[in-house]
C-alpha cells in the first residue's frame, strides 16, 4: 500500500544530463503512478482545490474518474473548464492554488493535481481524444487580439457557445508566452503547446498571424468596418521593464523577454539557427522570478557559467520553488542579497562585468515583504559578458493608444473589471497580462473565461 501521507515521485531527467539539452525536465506520470497518486485524494464532500483554481476544474471528480481508470470522462471534466490543461499541469503554481489548499497537505503532501491534470491531458493527446465540442453557430461575430492563453481561453468559449471567432495575432505563432516566453524544457512546443492550439482551432476557432492590430488593423476598425459585434483584448505585456542604471545599453546585455523570445521563437539555441545566438561564457540574470528562472536555465544550456543576482533573500524569492530547485540541481549560483549599481563596458561598448552592492532586509513594504536596504561600502564586481534583466514587464501601448475610449490605469494597464473583462469602452473586453501586467498563464486563462461569459451575456441581452 502506498504511503497516503507522501505523495508519489515524478520521473525527471538527472540535473547532468538535462543540463546539456532542451528537452523536457519532468517526465509525468505513468498510469499505475497516476492511479496511485489518484488514491491519496479524499474526494472531500467541499473540495477547497476547486475554490483554489482560477478556472475552477472539477478537481475531485476528475480524480475519482482517475481511480476508476475513465481517463476519457476524466478528460471530459477537466474540458468544461480548461481549454489548455497539459500546459496547466506543467506551468500552474499549483502549490500557491489548488494542492496550496489540498486537505491531504495539512498533514502531509497536498495530492500532486497539476501532474494528474498533464497525465489525463497527456492520454487525451496520445489517444487523439478531443474532449470540448463546438457550438451551434449563433450567427455573431467576436474578434480576439493575441493568441496567449488568455486569448485562446477567451477563443475556445465563446466557440463552445457557438460564435463565430477570429484571433488576430502579431507574432508569425499563436501561442503568445506559451510559445516564446516559457522554454522548451518546462513546455515543449510541438508536443504540448501546438496540440492545444490545434484543439482550439477544431472548435473553428480562426488563427490570423502576422496581424498587428493597432499598426494593420484597429479595434475601432474591427467592430465599425470588419463587422466583429465584440472584441476581447489578450495582448499581454510584452514591454520589458530595465533599472535606467550606467551601462544598460552596452552590448551583450538583454532583456529576459527577447533573450527568451529570440530561443524559443527562433530556436537560437540551434546550430543550424538562422539566428543563431551566444549566450557568452558568463552570464548574469538579475531578477528573481519564474522568468529569471527560465532565462538563466536557457543560458545554462547554451553553455554558461550563469549566476542569479536578486536583491533579497531566498525566502523572498517570487519564482516557484520547483524551479528554484531544478534551477540550483543545474548548477546555477545564486548571489542574494545583492543588487545592480552599474554595468561595466570596455572600448567597444561590450559589457565586461557587473558592479553590485550588497543588500540586508529591513521593516516590510506594502508588499508585506522585508525591503532590501543597502549595505553602504559593500560593492564589488562580477566579471561577466552577458546581463539578462528579468525585472518584469509592462502591456506594449500601442493597442490603448489607438483606441478611442479605452482607458487605462498610470502603469499602462487596461482597466476592466475582473468578473466580466468589461471595460470602458462598449463591445470591448479584455483579460490577462494587458489588464493586470506581468502575472501567470492560469490568471490569464481565468480572466479570458471571465470575458467570455462576459461577452456571452452582453450579445445575448443586446
């Protein structure tokens, strides 16, 4: 009988080896580990994971159906409410939502839920097995800007309530951060995220790429002249957010956003890439985030020496602690506590190092969490030839700028309400990262929901 208080173990691939490729870290479960994994689930009579989860899956029922070896009705739940679940169930930050709630954890290990969801959701694809069913054609129109989760969650409802979608996306991919933010060896592309577009476009939903709107096209232009009767906007925050410190211009220093975009879009980790690119010998990732996680990961695997500079201490780190994990396992340096004063650039405006000062936690800020002051005296250099700045990032303006009516908040965020994505503009919605800046793919997958129902109920009273 299995410990019910542990939960079962995930295969992964040794640190050593993994360092070395793009492919996938975790490995999933196989059936007899997933049924195993189902068994410790108490199937509670108020669940308080489904509460945790932002699209609110009916967890304990697609584990019961687990136990019973109904892989497809387990599939079929998890449908109703996920339109993208093996993504889920590898980037969620299931520990802070559904297992942060999970009964078992109180006095053990929360159920692994978010590697039972990739499981099904791995069968399904490997079965063929569609779950999600289009609806009948309401004769309505609906335009959706970007093609990131929160795009494609907002796409694949309304399809499910039979409107006639288009999604008009500026990348020549749909996928948005699935596809160019997060790397190839926590989501594979070809298997994971191009099978869950796939089933979103076999609701009928239509895919247009390379349509920029607000350059090409404006929303204004969509509802007046194209014919659309409501347009939601998915369009994330793609602006990258820097420290204005000495240095920041020099060659060799990026953004984690086209660092990680330029590998994941244009696989520069390929030698036989047509933008090919090095990651230098010694790299520095400031920040501490899961996209700080990613883009020192990635330069590890270009063959760096990589080291993590962020300005409080471990237990302030804001990426999840898995990848803190198999970040540390790889053999990446962390050096805490410390903060960037200045780049250092030679003849040739190429960076040479990196000059920190070191940092001590003091009283807490209005985050809640203890603000680093500096420790006067204290700096000193990190010899490097690559920065990567993973300080966040902010929704590109162009969409709010061409758009009469649309208001936004002083941080460049559209303003829309978070139960319906209503905004201050009739017929216009939005959802995701353009709404709230920078925050995780499962949020923006709840707030496209949001706006789908939202739309639902303003075209059907309308």
């Amino acid at each position: 009988m299995a410990n019910m208080m542990k939960r079962v173990p995930v295969a992964e691939q040794e640190p050593k080896v993994r360092a070395r490729n793009f492919d996938e870290v975790c490995l999933g479960y196989n059936d007899a580990e997933a049924k195993e994994e189902a068994e410790r689930c108490l199937n509670c009579k108020n669940p308080k994971c489904v509460v945790g989860c932002p699209v609110s899956i009916q967890i304990n029922d697609f584990i019961s159906q687990i136990k019973e070896g109904n892989i497809e009705k387990a599939a079929d739940i998890i449908a109703e409410s996920s339109a993208l679940p093996a993504v889920c169930g590898r980037v969620c930050p299931q520990e802070t939502q559904c297992e942060g709630v999970c009964i078992r954890g109180i006095k053990g290990e929360p159920v692994s839920i978010g590697k039972l969801e990739r499981y099904v959701a791995d069968w399904a694809r490997e079965h063929n097995y569609m779950a999600a069913k289009a609806g009948a054609p309401n004769g309505k129109k609906v335009a959706v800007i970007g093609a990131g989760p929160s795009g494609l969650t907002c796409a694949g409802d309304l399809a499910k309530l039979g409107y006639d979608v288009t999604i008009f996306e500026a990348f020549h991919e749909p996928g948005g951060v699935l596809q160019y933010g997060i790397p190839e060896f926590r989501l594979p592309k070809t298997k994971v995220v191009g099978p869950e577009i796939e089933n979103v476009r076999k609701l009928g939903v239509k895919i247009l790429t390379n349509v920029f709107v607000g350059r090409s096209i404006t929303v204004d232009e969509l509802l007046e002249e194209e014919g659309f009767d409501a347009v939601f906007l998915g369009t994330g925050a793609g602006l990258p957010k820097f420290m204005n410190i000495p240095g920041e211009t020099a060659n060799g220093v990026y953004s984690a956003n086209e660092f990680l975009t330029r590998n994941n879009l244009m696989k520069a980790y390929r030698e036989d890439s047509d933008t090919p690119m090095k990651a230098g010998k010694k790299v520095v990732v400031v920040g501490g985030g899961n996209v700080a996680m990613d883009a020192a990961r990635t330069a590890l695997r270009l063959g760096a020496e990589v080291h993590v500079v962020y300005r409080r201490s471990e237990a302030e780190l804001p990426a999840r602690v898995e990848e803190v994990h198999h970040a540390k396992e790889e053999g990446i340096i962390f050096d805490l506590l410390q903060n960037p004063v200045e780049i250092l650039v030679d003849e040739n405006d190429w960076v040479t190092g990196i000059r920190v000062i070191k940092m001590e936690l003091g009283e807490p800020d209005s985050s809640g969490r203890r603000r680093p002051v500096e420790v006067p005296g204290s700096e000193y250099v990190i010899d490097c030839d690559t920065v990567i700045m993973s300080l966040g990032t902010s929704p590109n303006p162009l969409i709010s700028e061409t758009t009469k009516g649309l208001d936004t908040n002083r941080r460049g965020c559209i303003i829309a309400k978070e139960e319906n994505g209503e905004t201050t503009k009739q017929a216009v919605y939005a959802g995701g990262d353009a709404v709230t800046g920078a925050a995780t793919v499962i949020l923006a997958m709840g707030a496209g929901k949001a706006a789908a129902k939202g739309i639902h109920e303003y075209l059907s009273n309308k």
